[in-house]
C-alpha cells in the first residue's frame, strides 16, 4: 500500500483547511530504496554504482508521465504511462525494497512512497525498470 509522506500530508491539509496555497511540482523523481523511506524519508536510497533517480514528468510536461486517477475498487491510483528505467547499476546497489517519489533530482521532499510487490536485488550490469503500468501510487 501506498502512502503520502509527511511534507505532501502536511500540504494538502493546509490546502484543503487552511486556505494556504498548493504549488505543483515542477519536477517528478522516482527513487529506490533498500529499507522503508517511511513517511519521514528516513530509508535508506540506494547510492552510488550510477544510480540516479529518474525523472518523471506530470501529464503534459512529456513522456515518461502518469496516468490519470482512476477507481479501482480499493481506492484512488495512479500509475506510470511509460516504463521507467534506471540507469545500468556500475557496482551493486543491494536488494531494492522500496520506491519513493520526489520533487528533486537529489534533495527536495518525499512525496509518495510505496513497498514493492517483490524485492529485487541489484547486481553489476542490472538494470532496474518498471513497466508501463506497474507501479502504482493510491490514495485510499
């Protein structure tokens, strides 16, 4: 299941009953993980080996992009148009739990976050990719 993170619940509360304005990002990053960001982004992401988070524009800012919401009968999702693929690992990245989405090539806030369906661990010369379709992001 997939859950918001504290920096976007915070956001959308004071915009929904606070009147405070709610910019969207310019900028959609996936990230992968070797344990649980949680909803204080305190996981562990994967480094080094030429991992880098993978941009991910909204609908309209080009491909790769995100379906429009649908219900589903569990709830809210969105998931991804395109595949989405990292780049090739140069040295292991370890066994990736987790994914997380941000508003940052490198820093910025964790927005969304999710457990994968079945680890997948990352050696030399692998190549990590969701498929069209495969990665889904819920509001229940």
């Amino acid at each position: 299941m997939s859950k918001l993170s504290n920096y976007a619940e915070q956001k959308l509360l004071d915009h929904l009953y606070n009147e405070v304005s709610l910019s969207v990002p310019t900028t959609i990053y996936v990230a992968l993980y070797t344990t649980d960001p949680t909803d204080a982004d305190t996981g562990t992401e994967v480094s080094g080996g030429s991992y880098a988070r993978v941009l991910v524009n909204q609908n309209g800012g080009g491909s790769p992009a995100w379906d429009l919401a649908v219900v589903d009968g569990i709830g809210y999702k969105v998931d991804n148009a395109n595949d989405i693929t990292f780049p090739t690992a140069t040295a292991a990245w370890g066994t990736v739990t987790h994914v997380g989405i941000h508003d940052h090539a490198t820093a910025g806030n964790l927005l969304h976050h999710t457990i994968l369906d079945s680890s997948q661990v990352v050696g030399i010369g692998g190549i990590f990719k969701f498929l069209a379709g495969t990665l889904e992001l819920r509001l229940e």
